[in-house]
C-alpha cells in the first residue's frame, strides 16, 4: 500500500511538475507575442485599377498583384478545394489541429525528411502576416498561440477570406482572384472544379507546380486535391470524373497597361502619386474612373502615328534599323518578334530582314514570312533639301540603291497574299524621329477624352502632352486678337502689313517676318488672323500693349515665362499642349476657360469615395468677344491655313501655328463639343523642313483623328450671343500698288458695326465710311 501510495504522489507530482513547465513555457512564448488583433484591419497590398470612361481597364498599378475579393465572389468549389488541400478540418479545430501534427510527424519521421506539414489555414495567416519564415520551435510555438487566439476573435469565414486573398500562388499572383486571371483568363467567381482544384494544389511550391512551368506536376497536384474532395464527400464520383477528364485550357487575362492610352495612364499614376502618394497608389487596391474615351484614345494614337510617319518620309529615307552582318544583337530583336500570319490586317508594321535585292523590288523575311517590297513603295526615300521649300528631288526607281542584303527595316502590309499563296507584299517604312503630341477635350465638361504624349510610349515615355513645353507660334494670336477686341478694335479695324525693324536695348536688331516673306499693305484684323500675318500681329501687340496681352494669357491659365516684348505676340512664350488646349477652351465655352480633368473618380477598395472631380471654370472674356474669336477662326479653316479642314464638312473654328525654321508646328481646333490640338517638333529642337508647317504637318493630323469620332456627335454650330450683330463691312485692302474692294459679313460687338449702306450692300459697295484713322499704321475699315 505504501508503494502504490508513493506512486500515486510521484504522479501528482509529475503533473504539476509537467503543468507547471507548460505553464512556464507558455508564459515564455507569449513573452514577446505580436499583437495579433492588427490582422482583423487586413489591409494587403492590392492592385489599383485604372478605368476608361467606358468601365475598361486602362492599366494596372501594383507592388503586388492582387485583388480582394469576398468568398460570395468565389466559385463555390474553390473555397472547398484549398481546404481539401490545405485544412480539411478547418471548421473543427480552434487554430491548431494536433492529429494533423501528430499525422504529419509520423509521415517525416518514417520518410527521413519535411514531407508533409501540420500547420492549420489559421497557422499560415499568422506565420505569414505576423511572423518570420525561421523554422525553430520557438516560432511553431508562438504560431499555435497566436493562431489560437486569432480563432477566438475572428469568425471562420473572415480567417478563411484572408487566406484566399493573402496566399502567393505564382506567376506574380498574390490571391485567388489574381490567379484565375493569370492561369485561366477570368475571374475567380468563374473557375470551374477542374481548376479550383488545380489553383488550390499550387500553395505547397507555386513554382515548382506552376501549370506555365510544368503542366504534368500541375495536374498531378489537381488530381490530389479533388481525390481528397472525393474522399471528404465535397464531392460526388460524377463530378470527380468530370474535372478530372476536362481539358485544362491556360490563358492569361488581357492586361491593357502601357498599351492603347499609356501616356494617358502615365499621367493619370503621376496625378495619383502626387495626391496620395506611391504606396497607396501602388498598394491601396483604388478604383480609379478617367474621362478617357478608348475610342477617341486609339484614334489620336493611330493619327499621331501616322503624322509623324509622313513627316518623317517628307525628309527622305535615314537608313536602316540596322544590318545584322555589322550589328548580329538584331537577329535577336527580329527572333523575338511575334508574327501571327492570321492575325495580320493591312497596315500593320513589322520588323523585317532583307534577303536579296533587285532594281524591282527587294525580298524580305518577316518571321515566318517571307514577301517582297516593290520600289514604288520606296519612291519616298529620294534626298531632299530641307531647307528649300518645294524643292525637287527625284523618285527612287532602283531598290537597290536604298536596302541591302541584311539591312533590318520596318515595313508595313500592304496586302494580304492571294489564296493558296505564301507571299505576301510589303510597304517600305521609317520609324520617325520627330515626336509630337495630342490632347482632346470635351470644353463643356473638361474632360480630357484623349491623350497622347509621343509616338511610342515603349520607345520613349517623356510625355509631350504634359512636359514639353514649346512655342506655339501663331497658335497665341487668338490670345493677342481677343486681347485687341476688348481694347476697341473690330474684325475690320485696318492694320498695315509692312516691314519692321526694331533695335533692342543691347543693340541688336529684330527683322521679323511673315511665313511667306511677302507683305500685304492695309489687311483687316480678319484677313491678317486667316492669313496668319506676323507683322500685322505685332502692331497689333504694341497698340494694345504687351503687358495686357501677357495678362490676358495669364488669365487663360497659361503657365509660361512670357517675354517683355513684342515676340510675345508671335507665341515666343512656351507652353505645353495640354495647357494651350486648355485656354482655348475660353472660345467654344463662351468667355470662361475650364481646367482639365482626366480623373473623374477614385474609390477605396471597398467602393467608398475619396475624391470626385469638379468642374472648374474661370470668366475671362465676354461671350460677345469669345463668339467673335471662334467666327473669325471659322474663317481661318474657311479661307486661311487651315481649309483642309474642310473635309469634315462641320462647323469647326481653328488656328495653325509654325515657330522659325518651322522648328515646331501646331493646329488648335475645335467644335462646340470637342477641342483638339496637335503639337509636332523633334525633341531637341530643329527645323523640321522647309514646308513642314502647322497646316501641312500638324493639321493632316487632326483632320484623321477628328473623321473617326466626328459621327458620333450631332452636327452642331456655335451659338450666337445676345449683343453681337453680323454685319457686312466692305472697305479696300492691299497695298497702293494693289488695292481692291473687300466685302465680308462680319460679328460686330453691338454698336461699333458699320453704318448702313448708303448705295449698296453688295461686294464692292460702300458700307458707310472709316470711323476714324488711330495712326498712320492703324485705322477702322467700313
């Protein structure tokens, strides 16, 4: 008795003896415990999500891709496959599963090896969210506490939702929503069983067992997990064999980023960064809303190509990319290109490899491909001089004297091959130097529709809608003529068209000149703006006063250092095209500008507004000078330099613009619904080439653009406001030598008209006589 009472006493004393030293090693791994109540405000790094005006996606921003998303917004089998696969008694434990411990001891004891885990879904979470990856006891240890604590606080589902969302499954995917995109090309509401399950087999080695990296081991995986459904009863042998015989189709989702509208994205990520700073945008999951419109984007982006192309052949042909006998790195570049033949339309442009050359034509290598580009399409690639305008150079006529065997060249589709033939026909092509940009805005909202800051976003991402800031030449003088409507002059206020010279105070002269070198005499305020006259704009200036004009423009929001003197009024001030764009805006919206927006929205990751976009306007002019401005550059593409946009067959108003050496040209024009401006110029600046002007270089431009979204608005003319009067104004322009008899309907500011006709109100007439001459370069015609 006394034996077993002794022992009876050793065993009480071992439990508390054992208690006590669990107690004791309990206190010392809860030590230093983190504090675990931090995971129920779960705030992962999310992807923030860029949108069109038509709820596409213009791009992504992420440091990790991954999008949250709620178990409802699952496919119903996906939850249950990465239990089957991870924690199949998941709602029957308390955040540590100790038969699976024990499970999985007995497995890596008998293998010799880390076969297989124990730790819980709640384990992983803290493990990975609160604690280091450092395999010790002392970490397993304080996971299981954790992990215990955290059952006690958060509901299954919640512990469940962040798994799902948290877990690294590969290929850059960060949660199961990334994944479905990144493996199967949708979203995780449309998995189906086959490839719930094959996602849920990637967490134990998302490399090893990525379907991209090794399809076989992928499935292998995916046939583990629906056998441990199948065994659990999730699922029934029907549906275990109907995923297991479906054919696992891999597709990654689109992503539009740095695509179509990536100097619109560019910006919109430099406006966010600059409102919220780089983790946020990058880790906060934002929705963000543009006003930019996909069609209107594709459409400048096409005809800014296209522009750019043309000037660039206009100076004749540069030379090759490159040969691969003298630079061998382009057979990697042209390897690397992908070639769909049954994707190819007409226009497309390629990378190709000449293989022979004969006076006709030279044969090239696309790919796969092989074709032949004609010398007819090489006649553009003729010498010109630049310098002279319309000078004569003539056709290339033999092939041979442009490419060589080896040369790497662009060339474009010219037409598709006919049935049952291989070869196909190429157009010869330049990839432009010269850059430009084109901004597109709704003036009745200032919703920026389109943006576009170069030829190329992959080549260069310096965004020439936004950053460079260059002269706009005569595409200021509206700024200067409505500065001269307000100060008492009128559309038919005569001015002298004749030369200048001015000494400036350090003693150096100024010549200025107009585009064509000629000189007009007595030109009306209307017929010097149609024909862009320099000399006639500059009195204008000094009779108005450069310092009205330059706070005028301050007052059209023109952000520029603008010169104290008379070049201002030729646009010798530089400014971006997104903010000419935007002072323009005064003209179709009636006397007030308004600032651009291409953010609209931005919701937090559970919808929640952070900011709306509000139209800011600000009054400037009158409506009655506004109306006049846009009449008379009616009139410019009626009459003057920018008639080619006539083709439209639409009231439009509009003004070009060329710098000295036609270094930069510019078209700024609009409707009533849409204003558009189109910038040209190489990046370090030089002339272009004699000819490469506003209306030949910037204009073709515009007109392509604006014919592919003209239809979609309703033909519509600007308003008329109260106190203007279209009066007819006749008087004599020229010069002494050739003087003539001018008749124009005109917008007059009510009550400085011309006195009715006396004799006749037909051309050639009287209308009344000039109300007074200012000087002798100055007077008022009627």
């Amino acid at each position: 008795m006394k034996i077993l009472k002794y022992l009876l006493y050793a065993a009480v004393a071992l439990s508390i003896l054992s208690a006590g030293a669990l107690y004791g090693l309990y206190r010392w791994a809860s030590n230093d415990l983190p504090n675990f109540t931090k995971i129920t405000d779960y705030t992962p790094a999310l992807v923030t999500t860029v949108y069109d005006r038509d709820g596409g996606v213009l791009g992504y921003f992420y440091h990790q891709k991954r999008f949250l998303v709620r178990l409802d917004e699952m496919d119903k089998w996906l939850p249950m496959a990465f239990l089957a696969a991870e924690d199949a008694s998941f709602y029957n434990h308390e955040g540590v599963d100790l038969v699976a411990i024990f499970r999985a001891a007995l497995i890596n004891l008998k293998s010799g090896r880390t076969k297989q885990g124990g730790s819980t879904i709640t384990q992983q979470i803290v493990k990975q969210l609160l604690l280091s990856n450092v395999k010790s006891y002392e970490r397993k240890l304080k996971e299981a506490i954790l992990a215990y604590r955290l059952e006690n606080y958060l509901t299954k589902e919640e512990i469940l939702t962040i798994y799902l969302n948290e877990i690294f499954l590969g290929s850059n995917s960060y949660g199961v929503e990334s994944a479905a995109r990144t493996y199967f090309g949708k979203h995780a509401k449309d998995l189906t069983l086959a490839e719930s399950a094959m996602i849920a087999g990637l967490p134990q080695a998302p490399s090893r067992y990525s379907p991209y990296a090794n399809l076989d081991l992928a499935k292998d995986r995916q046939h583990y997990v629906l056998g441990q459904m199948r065994s659990l009863g999730w699922i029934t042998q029907e549906q275990y064999e109907e995923a297991m015989t479906q054919e696992i189709e891999l597709k990654r989702m689109p992503d539009p980023s740095w695509g179509t509208g990536a100097y619109y994205l560019e910006e919109v990520r430099r406006w966010l960064i600059d409102q919220y700073g780089e983790n946020a945008v990058y880790e906060r999951g934002l929705s963000v809303y543009t006003a930019c419109d996909p069609k209107h984007q594709a459409a400048a982006e096409k005809a800014l190509r296209h522009g750019l192309q043309d000037s660039a052949k206009r100076r004749g042909w540069t030379g090759p990319v490159g040969n691969v006998d003298e630079t061998p790195v382009l057979m990697e570049r042209l390897d690397n290109q992908v070639v769909e033949p049954a994707s190819l339309a007409v226009g497309d442009r390629l990378l190709a490899m000449v293989t022979s050359v004969k006076q006709s034509s030279a044969t090239v290598k696309v790919g796969p491909l092989s074709g032949e580009v004609p010398v007819e399409s090489m006649s553009w690639c003729r010498k010109p001089d630049i310098h002279v305008r319309g000078a004569y150079a003539p056709k290339v006529t033999d092939a041979r004297k442009v490419v060589k065997k080896g040369d790497v060249v662009w060339v474009s589709v010219k037409a598709l091959p006919p049935e049952g033939k291989d070869v196909w026909t190429f157009d010869l092509e330049i990839e432009p130097e010269v850059e430009g940009a084109v901004v597109s805005i709704a003036p009745q909202t200032g919703e920026v529709v389109a943006l576009v800051g170069g030829y190329d976003y992959m080549r260069s991402e310096y965004n020439r809608a936004v950053q460079a800031r260059r002269q706009p030449g005569s595409a200021f003088k509206p700024i200067v003529y409505s500065t001269a409507i307000d100060n008492g002059m009128t559309p038919a206020t005569l001015i002298k068209d004749t030369a200048i010279v001015y000494e400036n105070d350090d003693g150096s002269v100024w010549r200025p000149e107009n585009y064509e070198e000629s000189f007009y005499g007595w030109l009306s305020l209307r017929t010097a703006l149609v024909k862009s006259k320099n000399l006639v704009t500059i009195r204008v200036a000094q009779k108005v006063g450069i310092n009205k004009i330059i706070e005028r423009a301050k007052a059209l929001g023109l952000q520029a250092d603008f010169p104290h003197d008379l070049s201002v009024a030729l646009g010798s001030a530089s400014v971006t095209p997104l903010n000419l764009c935007s002072a323009y805006t005064v003209f179709p919206r009636g006397g007030s500008w308004v600032e651009p927006r291409m953010v609209l929205d931005v919701k937090d990751v559970w919808g929640e507004d952070i900011y709306t976009s509000e139209l800011k306007s600000h009054d400037v002019i009158s409506p009655q000078t506004a109306y006049i401005m846009t009449y008379l550059m009616q009139e410019v593409v009626r009459h003057g330099t920018g008639r080619k946009a006539l083709v439209l067959g639409r009231p439009l108003a509009g003004k070009t613009g060329t710098t000295n050496d036609e270094r930069d040209a510019w078209f700024m024009g609009f409707s009533p619904y849409l204003l558009t401006g189109v910038y040209v110029g190489f990046d370090e600046p030089r002339s272009m080439g004699a000819g490469e002007a506003g209306g030949s270089t910037a204009l073709p431009i515009w007109i392509e653009y604006r014919q592919a979204v003209e239809n979609d608005y309703p033909v519509q003319d600007f308003t008329q406001p109260d106190g203007v009067v279209i009066s007819r104004a006749t008087f004599e322009e020229g010069s002494r030598e050739g003087m003539h008899m001018v008749s124009y309907f005109l917008p007059f500011k009510e009550g400085t008209q011309p006195a009715p006709a006396s004799v006749s109100d037909e051309p050639g007439g009287s209308a009344g006589s000039p109300q007074g001459v200012d000087d002798d370069l100055l007077k008022q015609g009627f």
